[in-house]
C-alpha cells in the first residue's frame, strides 16, 4: 500500500467499513510490529502546578493566579510521587501544569536536574509538554533553540508533543487562545528535535473539531516527520468534557478506534501508534486491533480526572485484557536520546 493523501483519507474516514479500516492499518502496523505482540509502560503524570494563565475553554484543571485552590508541588512531593511510581513497578514520569507566571525556565531546570540526580536511570522522565515549552521560552525570551539546550543541559531527555489537541490555527482561535498558534507549536518542536532531545505527537479528539480539521492535524504531523523524523510515536486521546466550560459530551470507543485506525494509515512515516487507557479505559485496547501497537497505565493524571477520567489501579487486572484478545506484551522503557551521551 502506498502512502495515502488527504482525500483518500477522507473516503477511508466516510466509507470505509470497520474491517477495511482495520485491514489497512495492520498492513502499515505490520512494517515495524509483529501482528499479535504489544509494548506498555506504567507511567505516572505529576501535575506540578494547577495554576494557568491560558484559559482554554476544554480545561476542568486550572485556577487562574488569582483564585484559591491553586498549588505548586514542592520538591519533595514530587519525589514522594516518584517513589510511589517507583513502587507499583513503573519508570516513566510526565510533568505537566499550567501556565504559571510564577515559575520561570530556571525553576524547571533545577526540578529536572534534581530529579536526574536523584534518579539518574532509574526513571525516565517527559519533562515539559510542547505547549509549556513554548510559554516557559517566551516568557524568559530565549529562542526555542536556547531554551531547549537550556533543558537539555538540565539532565531532560524528552519534550512531549502534548497540549497539542487539535493542530489547527482556527481550533486554537476558538478554544485556546492564549496558548500558542501552530505555527510557534512546530517550531519550538523543531527546536527540541534539532537539540538532541526526543519528541512526540499527540492528538486529542471529541471537540467540535471538523473532520477537516483532524485531517489537517494530520498532515501536518506527517508533514513534520518527513522534514524532521523527530516524532518518536504518535498518541490520541480523547476529550473529557466533565467539569469544563466548553462542556459536551464524549465521542463513542468506535469512533476512536477507527480513528486510530485512520492515524496508523496516513501516518506512514511514525513508528509506534499509541492507544489511550487514561481516557478509553477498557475501550482503549481494541484499538490494537486497528493498528495501534503500544499503551500506557497511567497510576495519576489529575488534569484528565478533574474532567472526568477514570484511573484503574489494578494493572495486572487491565494487561489481561490485551492478553484476551491475543496479544503477547513487552514492558518498554523510554528510550535515551543517541544525541545526549551518558554521564
Ligand atoms: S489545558 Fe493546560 S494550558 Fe490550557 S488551561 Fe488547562 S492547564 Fe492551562
């Protein structure tokens, strides 16, 4: 099967039957995945801070600095979430917050130093969203050049490509405003690649994003690996709407599925497709079936819970599912960049 454009993405979306979709994308799961084998980590987001300037109208997690109830974690917090992550058997930590003003670069670059510390190899950690990234660089003017090998210098290894939702300049415009335009997202990601950090795409979906829209997102992730081939996976989510302003209700597990489906197919060009259990829960294992190939357990994500996310401590109970369904799977753990020579 050769690569796919945009239309013919869209008569796949519009016409295709589930089987033809699911086909498809085996097919191009096929070229780096052994049909019934699966890879997972058991990861922990560490939620920071909740205070956030940006005030994206899908967000159940802020409060804005002026409110009560807003927090910053100290230090040994983190750790505390770390060794508790240590504990159940996981390795891998997201940092992720709001957009405080309060916190400049240099309050992140002593977290993440103090974390490699005390860890070193122990934990692998995605030290910032792009999102964070480009807010954090902007407020200590820095090009996204400097504040990336800032981080780098800092013991960080990876700079997830999340708070991306939908990659759309009229999406941002109507539901996140203050939070970047598209094009200063790609460019500070291609920022991160070219400093030797790793990197990663992610989609949300379930708005009221067109299917116009989560094509273009698309292309432009495709369009970024070609140019760059930083993107290391790709991982869909979808949107909670519990507790948000923009409120609505959630898509149904098919949708995403043959959504997933549709993402390992015209994403020719990205190595692993990741399904979500953070927002599928159950669900989100058959989309193994459509052509993802690796997940996560995640022990906390309070960004995600506040808006409604379930999270299910019993992992060995969840990895029996894929099992189920035939899937033999493989612990992975977060790759070092080559780029960053060990200490
Ligand atoms: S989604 Fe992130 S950037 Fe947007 S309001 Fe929530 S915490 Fe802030």
């Amino acid at each position: 099967m050769t690569r796919i454009s945009v239309e013919q993405a869209r008569e796949l979306w519009l016409y295709a039957p589930d089987e033809e979709l699911q086909r498809l994308a085996q097919e191009v799961r096929g070229r780096w995945h052994e049909r019934e084998h699966a890879t997972y980590m058991v990861m922990r987001i560490i939620n920071y801070t909740n205070v956030c300037v940006a005030q994206c109208d899908y967000c159940a997690f802020y409060v804005l600095p002026n409110q009560n109830g807003g927090y910053v974690l100290s230090r040994d917090e983190v750790f505390a979430k770390i060794d508790e992550l240590l504990e159940v058997g996981g390795d891998l930590v997201a940092f992720n917050g709001g957009f405080n003003p309060k916190l400049p670069l240099d309050y992140y670059c002593d977290l993440f130093a103090s974390v490699r510390e005390r860890y070193g190899e122990r934990v692998e950690f995605y030290a910032l969203t792009v999102a964070e990234f480009v807010f954090l660089a902007d407020r200590a003017a820095l090009s996204y050049a400097d504040a990336a090998a800032r981080l780098r210098d800092s013991g960080v290894h990876w700079v997830t490509g999340g708070g991306s939702e939908i990659l759309t300049e009229d999406f941002r415009k109507r539901h996140a405003k203050w939070k970047y335009t598209v094009a200063d997202y790609f460019e500070a990601q291609r920022a991160i690649v070219e400093s030797g950090m790793k990197t990663t795409a992610t989609m949300v979906i379930g708005f009221d994003e067109t299917l116009d829209e989560r094509l273009e997102h698309l292309q432009r992730t495709r369009d970024f690996q070609d140019e760059t081939g930083g993107l290391f996976s790709f991982l869909c989510w979808t949107y909670k709407p519990y507790g948000t302003a923009f409120g609505g209700t959630e898509i149904p597990p098919r949708e995403y599925w043959r959504h997933i489906a549709l993402s390992r197919i015209f994403l020719d060009n990205v190595k692993h497709i990741r399904t979500s259990v953070l927002t599928q829960n159950e669900e989100a294992f058959r989309a193994l079936d459509y052509g993802a190939d690796d997940f996560d357990l995640p022990i906390e994500d309070e960004v995600t819970q506040k808006a409604g996310a379930r999270i299910d401590l019993d992992l060995e109970g969840l990895l029996e599912i894929p099992r189920s369904l035939g899937y033999t799977l493989e612990y992975r753990r977060a790759e070092r960049p080559a780029a960053i020579a060990r200490a």
